[in-house]
C-alpha cells in the first residue's frame, strides 16, 4: 500500500478562518514569528486577512525577444501541450508535458489523512491558476522572421515535433520592435531587420498601442509583459535620469541616451497597467521605473530567470553551510551555443550576467557569521564562453570546495548539461501564472478597514529568478528552499492552512 496519498480535485478548507464566496476565498490568517530584543525573544502573532479572486479571467502574455529560443520554445510547448502532441524519436514515443514548471508538475502537502498518511494534491489545486493551454500568446522581435523558421533556427525541439507545429507557428510573425544597437552585443546586428523606428517617446508609446491592441483584439481582461530578449549592458543610475519616476519620464520625452530599451518596455507595460517581469540580468527596474510601478500599482518581478546551474548553487551552498561545512571557493565554468551564448560574448553584456550569478551565495554566507568573520566570503568566480557547437545544450561545470572537520578539504564537481530553453519555457510560465496569481489577491492587517494589493515588487517570486527584485530594504534570498516554500506556504495562508512545518510529530510522539 502506498504510504503517501494524492488528491487530484480542487480542495475545500472546513474551517471558521475560510469564506468561499462565489467570487472569492476570503482567509483570515495568523502570521507568527519572534520579535528580538537584545537576547530576549517574544513571539508574535498578527491576524491577516487575504482575498482572492476565483474566476480565473482572460489572460495573454506578450514577450519581448519572442522570436528567440525561450520564446519559441514556449509557444511551440504551449501549442503540442493545447493539442495533446506527441512524436517519434529514438529512444521512443514522447507525449506533450509540462516538466519544470512548479505550477504544473509538483504536488503541496496539505495534511494528513486518517490513517496518518500525508496527503498531496498539485499545486494548482491549492488555488485557481490560470491553464497555460488558456494563455494566449504574442511578442515583438527584433527579427522578422515568422515563428516556425525561428523554431528552426533554435534547434531546440524534436525535429518530429517541429514537423507537427511548423504549419501553425509559420502563420506568427513577431510585432516590430525598439533596436538601440548599444545596448546588445555589436553581433546581433545581422538579425535586426523588424524595427520600430522614431524618439523613445514616440517607440514608447508605440509599444502602449500593441500592447492596448493585442488585448482588445484578443479579448484579454489581463495582459502580462515579459522580457526574453537578449541580455543587456548594465545602465547608470543617476540623479536627475532614471532616478525617480518623473526624472525617468522626463528622460524618456527628451530621449536620453541611457535610457534602455527594456527600461521602456517596462515603462510602457506599466503605463498599461501590465504586470512587466524581466527575464534577462540587466537592471531594467532602475529607481524610477520601481517608483513608477509603486504609483500605478502595477505587479513587476526579476531579474534573470533562474533555470539551471545558479538554481543548482541556490540548493549546494545552502545545503553545504547548513550542514556546518565551510564552503570556501566556487568556480562555475559555462559554455553555450545559442544565440544567448553568442551575445554574451561582450564584456558589456557577459558583465551583466556575470553579477546576476555571482549574488546567490550571499544570503547564505550572511546568515552564518560563526564560520564566516564579518565582510569574509568564499571566493567566487564565473566565466562564460561562447562554443557554438553545443547549441542550446549548455554545459555548466562547478567546482566546490568546502573545509571540513580539523582542517579536512572536500570537493565536489560537478557538470550539468542545462538544455537551456527548455529548463527556461516552464519557468516563464509560473512566472505568468503566479504573477497572475497576485493580481488577484488582495490583503489587510485584521484592525484595517481596507483591503490592498500585494507590494508592487513581486519577491514571492523569488524562487525563479536568479536575482531577485525585492522591494527597497527587504533581505534578498537566494536558498531554493526558503524561496520554494514561500511560494507553496503563501498559497497555503491563501486558503488559511498553516505553513509546512516538517515537524510531522503524529510519528514522532509516543
Ligand atoms: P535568444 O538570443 O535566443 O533570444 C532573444 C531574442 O530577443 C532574439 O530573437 C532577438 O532577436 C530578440 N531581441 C533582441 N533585442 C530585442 C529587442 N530590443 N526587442 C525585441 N526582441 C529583441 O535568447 P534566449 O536563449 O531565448 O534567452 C533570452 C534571454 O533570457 C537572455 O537574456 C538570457 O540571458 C535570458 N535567460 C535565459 C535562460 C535560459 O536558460 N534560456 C536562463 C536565464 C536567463
């Protein structure tokens, strides 16, 4: 007999804290932690009350560099997904799935049952999530080329599943979009023949009307924004540029120099009142496109999806500090073969990602000032070559070296193949589906009269993203599991179930 149980339905929460109305769940939740003063502690508990929507509306996801690798690599998946897809390789029959995306494929503990046994059901059980095969799906590219001949040039998918989806992809041809040469790599010139041309004000507003016209022609309640396009130099943050909100509209009208093409997506997207996440390293989200955000109450969230080997150093260095081993240097090694591979060959835009990757241990290394002095951190160090052979298979090589028990050294090494866009496809779509998700929730502290959308800056979504965005003064995580189970205890505080506490003690007590 099974010791574990999986519940494949919606589930209802019995319980005087929970009110499911037609329209909403309404969960009033107590929310405890330690207050600390000098070394006395005292727990504290305050009540909230969150409210969500539970009509999944009409929602569409328009994403910038759609004609890229991760671009046609989720809307050909999306597309085999919606038709139950499947094909001949070599090694056999593959069927249509969504492996890697945590919306889709992973289950949440929810209880136990009467015989003591815990209980499962998938996520997007926990509460309503948009279907992925409901989203609809549209993007601008700076290459014309249509999307079955830029699924092609990806060589990502089976080449038997590519037959299948070239006809219905062939028919999309990515919108026209901003091209400022200097902000990609000098080597992407060549596939830069679908533009939008005029002032930044006027590209700005350009991409206000497609976004406004995709929705209404589509018939969309919500429109999501996202960049996949190619990683960009790093911009200045200055005074009087970027660094409020009118400053940042101001340098947009006069058309400044250093105002970034995503910078103006985002601002477009929250002049539309869009949900804008960034996908690529590069620091979009400059101070006055946050406060721009905060003033819109639009939902934004980055930077960098978070897909293979960082992912993979967000759960190393927890799990090697956390167990009292001194994790004493990292040195990560990458080589790729696509087009990302190829326009990170810069130094301008190799620097973006290079200090996107280089963040993830910090938070780890901060909370332990017992092995580490105060300011001490492993040595760390990333490179990345371009090898176009390799495609989007990336291969990404690791080396840890940790001190151990009276000067003792272990090392581990590591190489992962990362089989990029297809580690990236599904994690854009939980990107689109819990940020959807926030949208529709709204909270109050229990004495409040009124309710409030969640904190602009969506760090609940940390888990995907290689540099999390959090709003100004919150602590920055990186540990996969903390990021992990705040999502998967938000949803539960969503529906007013406790936080997953491990501490199973049904078995554990006589
Ligand atoms: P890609 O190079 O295949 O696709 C990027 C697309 O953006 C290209 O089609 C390009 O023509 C287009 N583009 C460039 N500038 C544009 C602009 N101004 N407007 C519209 N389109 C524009 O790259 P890929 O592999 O799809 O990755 C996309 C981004 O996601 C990169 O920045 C990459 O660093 C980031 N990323 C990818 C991960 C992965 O595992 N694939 C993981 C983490 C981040």
């Amino acid at each position: 007999m099974e010791d574990t149980a999986v519940l494949n339905t919606n589930i209802i929460v019995d319980s005087p804290n929970v009110v499911y109305t037609d329209s909403e769940i309404i969960s009033s939740y107590d929310y405890s932690d330690a207050r600390v003063h000098g070394n006395i502690l005292t727990p504290t508990t305050e009540r909230l009350v969150f409210k969500t929507e539970r009509h999944v509306p009409r929602v569409g996801a328009l994403l910038v560099g759609w004609g890229g690798n991760n671009g046609t690599t989720l809307t050909a998946g999306i597309l085999a997904n919606k038709l139950g897809l499947s094909w001949e390789t070599k090694e056999g029959t593959k069927t249509s799935n969504y492996f890697g995306s945590i919306c889709k494929s992973i289950t949440v503990r929810v209880g136990i049952d009467d015989n003591q046994k815990p209980v499962y059901v998938p996520l997007n059980n926990v509460i309503p999530l948009l279907d992925p095969n409901d989203l609809e799906i549209w993007g601008w590219d700076i290459s014309g080329v249509n999307m079955g001949d830029a699924m092609r040039r990806a060589k990502v998918l089976d080449w038997n599943l590519q037959q299948q989806i070239y006809p219905m992809l062939k028919e999309m041809v990515p919108m026209p979009s901003i091209y400022l040469p200097e902000w990609i790599a000098a080597n992407q010139e060549d596939r830069a023949d679908n533009l939008i041309h005029g002032t930044k004000f006027e590209m700005m507003n350009k991409i206000r009307h497609d976004i406004r016209d995709f929705k209404n022609s589509k018939g969309l309640d919500k429109v999501i924004v996202v960049w996949t396009a190619n990683t960009e130099k790093y911009c200045v943050v200055r005074h009087g540029l970027n660094d409020t909100a009118e400053h940042l509209l101001n340098s947009i009208r006069e058309d400044s120099d250093e105002v970034s093409v995503s910078t103006l997506f985002a601002v477009a997207s929250i002049l539309e009142e869009c949900t804008y996440i960034n996908g690529s390293p590069q620091n979009t989200f400059v101070p006055g496109c946050i406060e721009l955000a905060e003033r819109f109450n639009v939902l934004i969230a980055g930077d960098d999806f978070k897909s293979g080997q960082t992912k993979l150093k967000s759960v190393l260095s927890d799990f090697i500090i956390n167990s009292g081993l001194k994790l004493q240097s990292v040195v990560s090694y990458n080589h790729l073969g696509n087009n990302d591979g190829k326009n990170l060959s810069t130094p301008e835009t190799f620097r973006s990602k290079e200090l996107s990757k280089s963040g993830v241990i910090e938070d780890v290394v901060r909370a332990n000032r017992l092995m580490y002095k105060y300011d001490e951190s492993p040595d760390h160090c990333v490179v990345i070559k371009y090898v176009p052979f390799v495609g989007d298979s990336k291969r990404a090589m690791d080396e840890y070296v940790n001190e151990i028990f009276m000067g003792g050294k272990n090392t581990i090494a590591l190489h992962n193949t990362c089989e990029d866009s297809m580690l990236a496809a599904p994690l854009i779509l939980d990107l689109i589906m819990l940020a959807e998700l926030c949208t529709r929730i709204q909270v109050k502290r229990d004495k409040d009269e009124k309710f409030t959308k969640m904190h602009p800056v969506m760090s609940i979504l940390s888990f995907l993203l290689k540099s999390p965005l959090v709003p100004s003064g919150s602590p920055i995580i990186h540990c996969l599991f903390p990021q992990r189970y705040a999502i998967i205890n938000f949803l539960k505080a969503l529906i007013g179930l406790p936080p997953e506490s491990f501490l199973m003690l049904e078995h554990r007590l006589e």
